[in-house]
C-alpha cells in the first residue's frame, strides 16, 4: 500500500508540471515578463458606472460619503483619495471573500480546488479578485474575460494571479492591473484554480465585471451650515477627478457640466483641474419652509447610449427664521381731502441679539400699497386712491408665498389718517331784484357726507370775479345745511360768492360765483323847504338823480322822479307827484304845505337799474 501511494503521488505531479509548462492566451503581469498580448482590440467610449477606491451611494437626497463601504456595488461615489496606480495587492483587501463553509476543505487528495466569491477588487476595478480553497495549496489562478457587447466579442487570458489573504490552500487572490483589456465595458469572467496534488477546476461565467473610469472626489463642500437672513446663498465647491481601472491613472474632469438642485435648478462646468466653485441663491416658496435639499451631480455618458447618474455631494440645509418689526416714522398722519395716505419708515430683523435694517423685504398697506424696503431698510407706501374720512392704515410685511422672505417672520404696525374733509358750498339759486336786493339760496355740506359744524357763511363780492374779494357780512345755514334769504347789495353790478372758514376737521371753502349787471342809481342833495313853512305856503323838493358809472357816479338825466310824502304819526306813504329831471338829472317840484311829515325822492327803475331813493327830510308845518 505504501509503495503504490508514491507511485500515485508522482504521476500526480508529472500531470500537473504538464498542464502548466502547455501553451495558452496569457495576460501579462505589470512588469511585462510573462504571458502573451490580448486576442482583443481596444475600444473606445467607456460605459458609465465606474468603479474606484469609493462606492457613491446613488441617492441623491442623502449626503454621500467619503469612506468606501466593500458591500456596495460598484456604480456610484469613489473616495476622495484616488486609488494607487501600481498593482502590487494589498495584504488585506476589502471585501475579502470567503469559501462557501457548507462545502469546507476537501480532505487530502479527495478533491479539486473550490471557488468562492469572483469579482471585481472592491477597491479598484482594474483587478479581478478570486476566493479559492482546496485540498492542497493553490498554485495557479487565471482567468478568460469576454466582452459581453459587441459583434465579435474578444477574449482576453489573465494569468499572474497572486496570494493576496488568506493561505494558499484557502485564500484570495488578484490579478494583475487588466492594463491591455480592449475596451471599458461589462466583461463575462470564466475562472480556473490548479492545486498542487494535480487537481484542476474551471468556473464558466463565474460573474461578470465592469470595468470603466470612476469619478473621485476631493475637498467636497456645501455652506453655510445653515441658511438664514444673513446666509441666503448656497456655495459648492470641490473637484473632480477621473480614475482610469485600465491605467491606474487619475486626471481631472474638465470641462464636465454639473447640475445643482437647491429649489431650482442651476448648472455650472468644472475648471481645467477639474474644479467647481458654484454660488446659488434658492428662492424658498412659502412661510413655513424648514430646510433647503441642496445635491450636485451630473451624468456620465454610457458605451450601449444609456447615462449613469452620478452624486457628487448633497446637504439639507435648515432655515432659521428672524424675528422681523416695522417702525413708521410717524403713528399718525393728517391730510386734506383729495390727498392720497402715504406712510414711511424702516423695517428691521432681530439676529444675534441685535435689530439690523431689512433691506429688499416686499410691504403691503392695503391691496393696492406695495413697496421693497431699500438701503437702510427705508420704505415709503402710497395708497393710489384716497381715503374719504379718518380712518386706520395697516403696514405688514407681504403674505405672498413668493414675495415673502422665507428668512423673516410676518409682522405688522398701524396708523392712523386724519382727514381734513372738504367743503362743498352750492349757490344754487340767485338773482338781483330792482331793490338791489340780491337772493341767496343753496347748500352746505363736507366730503364726509356731513354738515360743517360751523354753517357761518360769508357774502363776497369782486367786480371782476378773479380779484379783490372784500366781504360784504354773512349768515347761518340751518341745521340740514340749506339757507334761503335776500340781502341788500350797494352796489348790484358785479361777482357774487359764498366763503366758509376751515377748522381742524373741514377745509375752507368757496362756492360757485354768480354775475349780475344792474346800475345802482341815486338821489343826492334832496332837500324839503322852507323849514318851518307856513300851512298853505308852497314846500319845494329838489334834488339830483345819478347812476354809476364803473366807479364814478353821473348824472341820470330826463328821468322821472316821484316825491312821496308820510304824514306825522301815519306808518302809510302818499305820492304827491313827480317830476322829470333835467338833463343834468337835477329837479324841483312844488307842492303845497298841509301839515307835519317827511318828504322822499323816490326813482322806480326800469330795464337793468335799481331804485333809488332820497335822504329823508321832515318838514314842520305852522
């Protein structure tokens, strides 16, 4: 028995030396000194999903991180530290896969090698990771990529695997840097162990790989920390680089357009060195918005025409609101009516314990009143249309979603008008009679719909009606406001106008102005005598008849002037007579004396003249 299991031994060892000294399509380590050229040509426009030294989570609400995670696929966010180009293996890689521990270790010589997990080198996709366990120590992996896309897909041999964890009966192994694969793309992995009591076992389409450039990230940042009145702007900045799996190289990504989402949508390109620097200013909608999404990505476009999204960086920014007040620079205004209300002043955030001036922040007084605080916080609201009595103005800061600073809180301040109402005087209804007796007859009333509580009324009078207003006396309209009576007028030719005095609550006012064109006339130098006379004896009257003439008063000649005579203790008037005047308007008539009483010159006008009418003269009769 002893001599037979040598025998099986050595045959065992001369059947494996030959399957490693037969030719095959081998994949040359890094250094070039083994193996033979890929059977496949490079292609070019790698696919997206590329893999690095990170895994980018595909999120994009959540922030991602900077630590790579050995579990996560492939697609996403790479560290910020590009991996290392040379393709020594690392003692300990992540993601170190294990055998299947139903299967276990095959007893000596009972068993050909058993694979556990193949795949990609979680920390770079340029190398290819092998779990292998067996009865006897491993001493060869390789492994035949083939493209999955293409017509003709090539078939590249990757030979060189070497011991990366574990032990050579059971451990990890990793191929060289896969730097003369054809093309980036997704590759269908055929694996193969030998072990070193002869035992040979292939795994076709073990798993597949994609191999193409990750993007890696440095110097992330997203500020502020928080967003309020003083903070409103969001600033990204960082850089972008490209990690070739082929190459092991790492270059910056220029030129690329990066996509950013805080409320809105804005886009900026990285620098030559694969920089951004992007400042944007989200215009929050609504009063009780708490926090601001900010996220940065782009796409990177595909080898079959589809994108891979990729997430740069992302952070949810809280806001804080300020307290807000509005001071007006006066509690109370006063104006006349037809006067619009205005109202100014300043409006202020409370932030770190002290009030600041609010600058660009939209007012309302009213529904028509609006106004954007400038420098200093200053504003000034002017309502288009005016008020018609006293009334309360409100000044608060814009409930408009989008007009609203999401940064401040409502606030709100009063004030009061006080309206100086107008007087309205009509002189409806007016005329000059004979007796230059002139009719006064309309209304009182204010704006407000009421009656000034000072109805005193004054006449004016102006020859001309535009200057030289003088006041002839005045009288009291009733309690409704309405007046109707007669008033004498000395001179009835000319403008005639009703004044009203203001007060602290009604503007003075004016009526409408009216015109007459009567002559005044007059008797001058009238005179009854002798005085005393004798009963019987002959009383003679003389006097002068005159009208005015502008302001000059002229002789009325060849005009009749009747004499009338009221007796002693009578209340009844007699006429006695009349006469014509000369052309000079002088006359004398001649009567005969009876008995005590007073004796008049009376002219009754005609056309547009008025009366006129003498001195009185008593005359005693003996």
């Amino acid at each position: 028995m002893r001599t037979r299991s040598l025998v099986s031994a050595a045959v065992s060892a001369a059947l494996g030396a030959a399957l490693l000294a037969a030719p095959a399509l081998a994949y040359a380590a890094d250094d070039g000194t083994s193996g033979q050229a890929p059977a496949a040509t490079a292609a070019s426009n790698p696919p997206a999903d590329p893999t690095s030294a990170d895994t980018p989570t595909s999120d994009p609400s959540g922030t991602p991180s900077d630590t790579p995670n050995p579990s996560t696929p492939p697609i996403g966010e790479p560290s910020d530290t590009p991996t290392p180009t040379d393709a020594a293996p690392s003692d300990q890689p992540s993601g170190d896969p294990t055998v299947d521990p139903s299967s276990g270790a095959p007893a000596d010589g009972a068993a050909a090698p058993v694979f556990g997990n193949v795949g990609s080198d979680p920390s770079d996709a340029g190398f290819v990771t092998v779990a292998v366990s067996s009865d006897s120590a491993i001493t060869e992996v390789s492994a035949d990529l083939t493209e999955v896309r293409g017509a003709n897909p090539a078939t590249v041999a990757v030979t060189g695997f070497t011991l990366v964890s574990g032990t050579a009966q059971d451990g990890v192994w990793r191929s060289p840097r896969m730097s003369q694969l054809p093309s980036y793309g997704s590759y269908d992995v055929t694996v193969s162990a030998h072990d070193s009591d002869g035992d040979i076992t292939s795994s076709a389409h073990a798993t597949t790989v994609d191999v193409e450039p990750k993007p890696v990230f440095a110097d992330r940042s997203i500020s502020p920390a928080v967003m309020d009145v003083e903070h409103t702007h969001v600033v990204l900045s960082g850089r972008i680089s490209l990690f070739d799996p082929i190459t092991g190289d790492t270059s910056p990504l220029a030129g690329k357009t990066l996509s950013v989402v805080a409320e809105y949508a804005y886009s900026a390109v990285t620098a030559a060195d694969g920089s951004y620097a992007i400042d944007v200013v989200p215009k929050l909608h609504g009063e009780n918005t708490t926090s601001v999404p900010v996220s940065l990505s782009f796409w990177i476009a595909n080898p079959d025409g589809t994108n891979t999204y990729v997430l740069v960086d992302s952070k949810d920014l809280p806001v804080v609101v300020s307290p807000s007040r509005i001071r007006l620079d006066h509690s109370s205004v006063q104006i006349k009516y037809g006067a619009k209300a205005s109202a100014s002043g300043v409006v202020e955030y409370l932030y770190n314990g002290t009030w600041h001036p609010a600058k660009g922040v939209a007012l309302d007084m009213g529904y028509y009143a609006t106004a954007t605080s400038g420098a200093g916080g200053r504003f000034t609201l002017t309502d288009p249309y005016m008020p018609y009595d006293d009334s309360t103005y409100t000044v608060e800061t814009s409930r408009d979603s989008y007009l609203a600073d999401p940064y401040l809180s409502f606030s709100q301040t009063k004030f009061k008008v006080d309206v100086i109402n107008r007087t309205n005087i009509c002189f409806c209804s007016s005329w000059i009679d004979e007796y230059s007796n002139l009719h006064i007859q309309g209304s009182l009333s204010a704006s407000n719909g009421k009656v000034p509580p000072n109805r005193k009324l004054y006449l004016q009078q102006s020859t001309d009606g535009k200057t030289g207003w003088k006041s002839l006396g005045w009288f009291t309209a009733k309690s409704n406001g309405t007046f109707d009576l007669d008033g004498y007028v000395a001179v009835p030719k000319g403008y005639w106008r009703l004044y009203s005095t203001g007060s602290s609550d009604y503007q003075s006012g004016y009526s409408n102005s009216v015109h007459f064109n009567r002559t005044a006339t007059r008797i001058t130098g009238f005179n009854a005598g002798p005085e005393p006379v004798r009963k019987g004896h002959t009383v003679t009257a003389t006097g002068t008849l005159q009208r005015l003439s502008g302001t000059k008063w002229v002789a009325f000649g060849k005009q009749r002037v009747y004499i009338v005579f009221q007796a002693k203790g009578k209340k009844s008037w007699t006429g006695l007579g009349s006469v014509k005047a000369d052309s000079h308007g002088r006359f004398t008539a001649h009567f005969t004396a009876k008995q005590d009483g007073t004796w008049v010159g009376v002219y009754l006008s005609s056309g547009s003249y008025v009366d006129a009418e003498s001195y009185h003269d008593y005359v005693d009769v003996r």
